[in-house]
C-alpha cells in the first residue's frame, strides 16, 4: 500500500493567524490543504469561499483542495479556479448533471472529484468513476468539524475499494470526517489514500508528530 497523503481542513484552524496556521502545517509534512465550503442550504453552517482560496494560494506551494459542500456547485467554479484550487470535489448528491460539472472542472485546469456522504450508497458512483480522479467518503455527516468518525463508514471504504478495482478505477479514495490518530490505521486498510482531518492536526501540541501518527509513521 502506498503511503497516504494528509490533508490538514482548515476548517479547524485559527482564521485569526491563518498565514502561520498554513506555514505551520506545511513545515509539519502536510501533502495538501483542505478548504471545507459549506454554503448554509447543503449543509447548515457558512464558512468561506474563492477569496480565502486565493489568499493561502499566495501563501504556499502546497495544493488545495476543494470540497464544496453546496447546493449549486457550478456557479463556484470558475472563482476557486482562478484562486489557485488545484483539485475541486463536489456532491453526488448535490449536482444535476454531474458529467457536465465534472468535466468542466477538469476543463478549467482542476483535478475533479466526487463526494458522498455517509449513507449515499458508493453503487451510485459506478458511471462516474472514469470522470474523476478522487472519490471522497464522508466519514461524519457534513458541516461542522469536531465530529466522531461514523463506524459504519469504514465498511463502506471497503465496498468502494472493490467496485473501484472491478471497474479498473485507479483513482485516490478520500476520507473526511473524525480522522484521528486511533482510528487512521482502520481507514487506511479500508482503502484510503487521503486522509483529511481537521482538529487531529490543528489542535495537536506538536502537529509534526500529528500528521507523522495519521500516516502510520513515526518522528525520529
């Protein structure tokens, strides 16, 4: 198995100190950055948008990740594009014509993907899967961090992992939602490759060793 990439939600982090929250966790082996965008209808609670993107752009070399957590996802697309979004995810369960917006991600320069939550069934993937390069699994259901990983989620990694390798899909599964250093080594197994976790990191004394944990790792 191939070592998993840990991306830190800046959802979790001090948006008082945000420059030193992203230097930190890019010193500290963060693979990525994740932007959690929630527009209060898919999911009820706000957070940020393109500009915030833009800002932690110029602020480091490490791609960004995009999860849009919103009802009308193509409207967004252009604006995370140009602030640098590197990889755009968004919801089966949200979008009408997911071939479309999909491929308009991709036409745009970013890496698409698709997201499920919880108890979306992953057989609901199976046409999408040639269309995108990540699938991420929400562990929790979406909007507010801080939750425990649902159990349930780790089986359906599993299920996913096997329609993936029957369909010849060689794409990344992702995980988002209650990762922590207790149960990452289950989701790893499960068939994950990017680990997106939030508080984990950004509230840990020593966020080196945090992401270092994630990852199954240790500092020497």
């Amino acid at each position: 198995m191939s070592r998993a990439l840990v991306a830190p939600s800046l959802l979790a982090c001090d948006l008082a100190r945000v420059a030193e929250e992203v230097r930190d966790v890019e010193a500290a082996g963060a693979d990525m950055l994740h932007f959690d965008v929630m527009d209060g209808h898919f999911v009820p609670n706000l957070t940020f948008g393109s500009r915030l993107c833009a800002a932690v752009h110029r602020l480091t070399r490490l791609p960004l990740d995009v999860h849009l957590m919103v009802t009308d996802p193509d409207t967004m697309l252009e604006a995370f594009a140009a602030a640098g979004a590197s990889r755009v995810a968004v919801h089966v369960e949200a979008v009408h014509h997911l071939h479309r917006t999909l491929a308009e991600i991709r036409r745009l320069g970013m890496s698409p993907g698709v997201a499920l939550n919880p108890l979306t069934p992953v057989a609901l993937l199976e046409d999408a899967l040639p269309f995108v390069d990540t699938v991420l699994v929400m562990s929790v259901n979406p909007g507010f961090g801080g939750q425990r990983l649902i159990p349930e989620t780790i089986p359906k990694l599993a299920r996913l992992r096997t329609l993936c390798e029957r369909v010849g899909w060689h794409g990344t599964i992702a995980v988002d939602g209650g990762i922590e250093a207790a149960n990452a080594a289950d989701v790893r197994a499960a068939g994950a490759g990017i680990l997106v976790a939030g508080t984990a990191v950004f509230a840990a004394a020593d966020r080196l060793r945090a992401v270092a944990a994630l990852r199954g790792e240790e500092v020497v």
